[in-house]
C-alpha cells in the first residue's frame, strides 16, 4: 500500500513534481547503499580460497545495511513510479484538442519507454551482473538514476504544474470528511428527539466553512462527495482485474523456467542467459505499442468514429481475452516441450536440456506483450482519466498496488495448487524439476480464470458510466 501512501502525500500536500523529486533522490541513495553492500560481498566472494572456502557471517550493522537499502529503494520506488507517470500526463491540457489527442496517446508511449528501458536491461545488466558482478550492475542502475533525475531537473521552468486553490478542491476527501465530522457535531448539539435524523452538508458564506445543516446541501460539497464517488468506482475494475496479474506473474517466472531447460544456443559459442529471455516480451511491448498508437487507432476510428478507436474499457477487455489465449499458447508449447522430455528420457534430470529451440517461446511471449499493451495501457488510462483530476497519482498507485497484490496471490495460489495436487504422492502441477510437472494444466487453469475474468468484466462494463469528458 506504500504507492497509495505516497501518491496521496504527492497530491494533497507536496505536489507530484516535488514527490518525484524527493523520491528519485530517496531512490538513488538506497541503490548506492545496495551497491556499497554488494560490493563488500563479491569482494569477499572473489578472495575466498581454499583456506578459506566461504566468507563469514556479515556483521550485524552490514545486515541493517543492506535491508535499509533495499527498504529506501522501496519507498523511492513507491513515488517515483506513481507520481512520474501522472505529472507527465498532466503536461497536456484536456481543453486544447492537439494536446488533448497526445494526452490520449501517453501511456501508449510511456509503456514503450519504460519496455526500451527493460530491453535494455536484460541486454546489458544481466550480462553485467553474471560476467562483472552483481557491484557494478547496481552502479549502472545507480548511475542511470542519476542521469534520471538530471533530466527531469533540467525541465523544470517549462513543466505545468496543477494549481492548488484549496486543500478540499485538490483533494475531496479532506474535505468530506471535515464536513461529516461537523455535521455529525453540530447534529449532537442542535437535534430534538423529534427531529429527522437526514444530515445534509453546507458551505457558510461568511466563513467560507462547511458545518452541519438539515437544508439543502451546496454545490462545493456535492462536488466533494461526487470526487469520494469517483475514486470508489475505481474499486470493483481493481478488484476483477486482479486476476490479470496473476497471470502475468507467470511470465517472469514459469516462462523463464521452461526456457532454462530448453536449447538456448546461438551457433557455435554462444548461449542466450535464461533471464534474457524476457528480452521477447520487451521486443514484442515496443513494437505493438508503435503499432498501437500508428495503425490500429486509426483503423478503429474508421469504424467506431470514436477519437481513441475504442473506449478504455474495450481495451481493459481485449487485454483480458488476449493474455486467456497466452496460457492456451503456453499450455500447448509446455505440452510438447513434456513430450520431447519424455522420448529422449530426460524426466528424472532436472538439469538436462531438452532438445527443443527456446524459440517456441516466441508466440506466448508476444500474446503477453500484446496483452500488457491492451491491457496495462488501458489500466493506467482508466485509473488516470477517472480519477478526481486531485487524486489522479493515487488512482495511478491503484493499479500499482493490483499489479502487487496479484503478483502476491500469485504466489498464495501456486502453493494451494501445489499442496492439492501433490496429494497422494504425485509429482503436482508444479515441481522444482519441471519436466515431472504439469505446468500446461496450470497454464489451462489460469486460462479458466481469465474467461471468469472476462465475464465479470464485461457484465460490470455494460452498466459503467465514464466521467464526463473521457471515454
């Protein structure tokens, strides 16, 4: 919940601009502290010996070290990735149309950029970290962090920034909630046993003060609960998307695991780093993004003349339905991948590699990225466009915080699905040495919830009311 914390500290109180501030620089010490601490171990790794084979226990204040490090990174992390992605949406006006069109188009391209930063990644870092250590990989990250944060200092005469007018305006729960409060006191004091107990809410002209009244409320404080309103729509979209990243989950995990076993090879001398497998899914985000953003809006706009071809929502559900046809792809790909296991005899070697190219991966990774840019995209646009224009980071942190939580019950559903099919002695669907498992029944399985997904997507779609000027 930490984005959400730091998203609302960012729109009620600091600014989103000055919260990525604070935040990339909170960001840059801990990767520097993490740096320091993983230097001191491979340093220590490198002189061990045959004297002295392993290196000692660290030390207790090394241990808080590294742990505070990793904590800092979090809590920049937290700002930096809700507040960024909000303040550059709100450099283009909604009332000019040619800003308005590229504001439609923004997270499109912010997806493609962060996907050039990841491709980046697991080009460099991961061959960085296996080859040089894991020290100067956390340097790099550092150093980049840096540049980062020269970058966005180097704009800052020219950004738009949200004006403030008032605490309640910029954030109407302050605001609802000070009246409430007032209301249920001046209640208290003022109420007979035969008055109604109907409790309305207005503004006094004089003090310019909400307090409690039985007359008919203000505009000030309709638009107030209408902003409390308009966050808690949010909630039912978060909560059936939280089977999307569950599924996701599988991409930077089993996906990976099948292709450590499969031939990696490129020629002669050179073999592909299992986590540079992902470099796929990066490849295929950048690619639908362009193609996205280019191509399939205008096409769309022919049909449904609408100025973003879809709605949000459409896109929310097109992501849906293509990430269910991912696990299909992936339970086949798995499915056959077992059977070559099985012919050649490699069931009971976990270590062997089984003579299938790790290029049959290629079509589950591009339905992934193809899910992600449908699906993602449309996220971030929803959470942004529907939130109360003050809260527009911590509707942002929403979807980050669904992206955390379905990574965590992830994890919460691998282990039931794990403890009820190893009952009995059996392997189960998931197994430390894969070739005994099943993991194309689990790949079927997270399909199955996709289509249950899906469903209660479209029945909650049919009857959601956009906020007006948004589609």
């Amino acid at each position: 919940m930490l984005p959400v914390l730091t998203a609302y500290v960012g729109d009620s109180y600091l600014g989103r601009f000055h919260t990525i501030l604070f935040s990339t620089i909170i960001y840059v010490l801990g990767l520097g502290l993490l740096t320091l601490c993983t230097s001191q171990l491979t340093a220590c790794s490198d002189n061990a010996g045959v004297e002295n084979p392993s290196c000692p226990s660290p030390a207790t204040f090394k241990v808080i070290f590294f742990f505070s490090s990793l904590y800092l990174i979090g809590i920049g992390s937290a700002g930096y990735k809700t507040c960024v992605p909000a303040f550059g949406a709100d450099q283009f006006g909604e009332r000019n149309s040619h800003e308005s069109k590229s504001n439609n188009s923004f997270f499109n391209w912010w997806v493609f950029g962060t996907s050039v930063g990841s491709c980046s990644s697991h080009l460099i870092l991961h061959y960085v970290q296996d080859n040089l250590g894991w020290g100067l990989a956390f340097a790099v990250s550092c150093i980049s962090m840096v540049i980062a944060l020269v970058v966005i200092m180097s704009g800052i005469k020219s950004y738009r920034y949200p004006l403030k007018k008032d605490a309640d305006k910029v954030n109407p729960f302050n605001g609802i909630i000070y009246d409430l409060v007032n209301a249920f006191k001046n209640w208290r004091t003022t109420s007979s046993p035969s008055s109604s107990l109907a409790i309305t809410i207005q503004v006094d002209p004089t003090t310019n003060k909400s307090q409690g009244s039985r007359k008919a409320g203000t505009e000030s404080t309709i638009g107030k609960i209408e902003g409390v309103n308009a966050v808690l729509r949010l909630v039912p979209v978060w909560i059936i998307c939280l089977i999307y990243p569950i599924v996701q989950s599988q991409v930077i995990t089993f996906f990976i695991k099948q292709g450590s076993t499969m031939d990696r090879s490129i020629g002669s001398g050179f073999q592909i780093p299992t986590a540079s497998i992902q470099i796929f899914l990066s490849i295929s985000i950048m690619l639908f993004a362009a193609v996205y953003g280019r191509t399939f809006v205008q096409i769309s706009q022919a049909f449904t003349g609408k100025p973003n071809g879809i709605t949000t929502l459409q896109r929310i559900g097109g992501g849906i339905f293509i990430s269910a046809m991912s696990m299909v792809v992936a339970a086949t790909v798995e499915n056959r991948r077992l059977k070559i296991a099985q012919e050649f005899g490699l069931v009971d070697d976990p270590k062997a590699t089984v003579p299938m190219v790790v290029w049959w991966l290629i079509p589950q990774y591009v339905l992934s990225g193809l899910a992600l840019v449908f699906a993602c995209v449309g996220l971030q646009e929803f959470f942004y466009d529907q939130a109360p224009d003050g809260l527009r980071s911590v509707g942002l942190a929403l979807y980050s915080t669904m992206l955390g939580i379905g990574h965590f019950l992830s994890v919460l559903l691998i282990s039931v699905i794990q403890k009820v099919t190893t009952a009995g002695g059996h392997h189960g669907w998931i197994a430390n040495n894969i070739n005994q498992a099943q993991l194309d029944y689990f790949y079927l399985f997270l399909a199955g919830l996709s289509v249950i997904e899906l469903v209660a997507f479209l029945l909650f779609s049919k009857s959601y009311v956009y906020k007006r000027g948004t589609v």
